[in-house]
C-alpha cells in the first residue's frame, strides 16, 4: 500500500471487523476516517449484479470530473479488463479477501497518471454480496488533475490479501510479480495450483481459492 489513505482505511476496517470476515456497513462511522474520507467509496450492486457507486468521495469524482453517483464501476475499466475486475470482486465479496489494485489513467489527450485502489467486504443485511467499501487515490498529483477526466483505465498490478491469515498474505505478496502484467502485455502462465492450493482461471488472472476457515 503505497498511499496514506489506503492504508487509513484499510487499518480501519481490519479494526472494525474484529473477529468476523467484515464489519457491518452500519458500523462504518466516517468520523473516524476523516483523512481518506475523500478518496472513499462505496459501491452496490444492482438487480443485474453489477456494482456502482453508491457513494464517492469529492477527490474521485475529480479525478474523473463528474459526480459518480449511480454510475458504473465495472465500466470505468477498459473492457478487455472488465473480466478481472469480476474476478476480484467475487474474490471480495464470496472469498473476503482484500483486493489491492494498481491501474493507469488516460485523459483524451493521452496524459497518463498512476493510481491506487483498494476493494474490502462489508455486511449489508447480513450479507457480502451487495455492498463493497473501497478507496481510490492517485499516486502523483500533476496539475491538470481535475481539469482533465480521466477517460480510460487499465489494471497494471493487483494483490489479494486475506488479512486472517498471515501466511497467506505471504503467499500473495510472493505471487504478485506473476499475477501483476502490464497494460497491453501477453498473459503470464500459471499453475492450476499456487502452493498447493487450488486456483482458478479467469483469462490472464488466477484467482487462489479459499479465505476464512
């Protein structure tokens, strides 16, 4: 995690959950994360199962100069990484594990700026499946950020972390130099197994079964 803010919230989170796999999203009290509350988010799924925010600090929306109420996240993405975003999030949401991701951003006139997301499970209703809390912070801050939307973003790096389990937080990190690729890049082979555990294969991503025992 290279930003204070992802950090920030994901501290708060690992605190707040306590024992159990995610906090309760009522339990989330904004006060308490006042420092990266601008580059927070909140996202629900639809009736289609598809996530858009629900809720999007004053710093993302711009970052993408607009309000990013109700809008897609699954379409900020470029399309051909749209598949591994639904990856991760059913890695969040049906396995808790964390997602930390790193993407590049282009604005029309092909300016490029580097940014940190992470994707952590909350409860909603007694359930993980519709609600996700998430924080999204640019890594450099040049001046035309906000002036210029960005319009297009590709995945280049990602890690999941399954913060119960130190041993496979270890494996995560050993593995993210396989699973991290570069816009544009040839897929990277991979096992049908990672250190013994079973892993799943969603085009160049594979995702390692398990989470919470």
């Amino acid at each position: 995690m290279q930003k204070l803010s992802t950090k920030t919230l994901y501290d708060y989170w690992n605190t707040l959950r306590g024992a159990r796999s995610a906090p309760d999203r009522r339990d989330i009290d904004p006060t308490k994360i006042r420092g990266a509350l601008a580059n927070t988010f909140i996202l629900e799924a639809g009736d289609d199962s598809k996530f858009a925010f629900r809720l999007a600090g004053s710093h993302l929306c711009t970052a993408y100069c607009r309000e990013l109420k109700a809008r897609s996240f699954s379409r900020l993405w470029h399309e051909r990484d749209r598949d591994a975003m639904e990856t991760l999030i059913r890695a969040v949401t049906e396995d808790h594990a964390a997602a930390l991701i790193t993407f590049q951003g282009t604005t029309a006139v092909h300016t490029k700026l580097s940014f940190e997301t992470i994707l952590l499970p909350i409860r909603h209703n007694g359930s993980t499946q519709t609600r996700l809390l998430g924080a999204m912070t640019a890594l450099d801050e040049p001046y035309w950020l906000g002036v210029q939307p960005i319009m297009e973003q590709r995945i280049t790096g990602l890690r999941l972390i399954w913060p119960d389990d130190v041993t496979l937080e270890d494996m995560a990190k050993d593995i993210a130099s396989d699973v991290a690729y570069s816009a544009g890049s040839s897929p990277m082979p991979m096992a049908s197994t990672v250190y013994g555990r079973s892993a799943r294969r969603y085009a160049h991503l594979a995702v390692i079964d398990g989470g919470r025992q």
